[in-house]
C-alpha cells in the first residue's frame, strides 16, 4: 500500500476515491489531524494495489485540475452499485 495524497475536503476526498474504485483501483482512506490554518481533518489516501499507483497518480492530476467536474460527482452513485 502506497501513500497518493492528502485531501483537505472530505466530500472531494469521497468522491475522488468513489471515482477510482469505478476505475479498479481500491484505496484506503484515513482521517488525519487538520493542516496548519484550517480545523477539519484532511483525508489521507492510500493505494493498495502498488502497481496502479502511476494510475492512480495520472487520474488525481485530472481531479486537481477540476475536481467539480461531474465525473467526480456522479462516481459516487457508481462505487455505490459496485459495493452493493
């Protein structure tokens, strides 16, 4: 398991991790102390798969660059279908 990035927003954190499971690629997301400045926690995730990792980096550039987009959004409704 590798570390990917830190999210400041849990809603963004949700739906970028929704997104990459309707991608294949599972993570684990931790909850950790709030960066200097602000007072919710960031969301740390992890990749478990180490060889999807480049993956996985290519596709949270994509999110940086516009993590509103519906993409995001709507994975959530997707990675809930796959859970279930």
């Amino acid at each position: 398991m590798r570390h990917l990035t830190d999210i400041d927003s849990k809603p963004q954190a949700e739906a970028f991790v929704a997104y990459l499971l309707t991608k294949g690629i599972s993570t684990h997301v931790e909850s950790e102390s709030p960066r200097a400045g602000n007072v919710e926690p960031s969301w740390s995730v992890w990749i478990r798969d180490e060889d999807r990792l480049s993956e996985a980096n290519r596709e949270l550039q994509s999110f940086l660059a516009d993590p509103n987009h519906d993409r995001y959004r709507t994975a959530i409704t997707e990675a809930r279908s796959i859970v279930q």
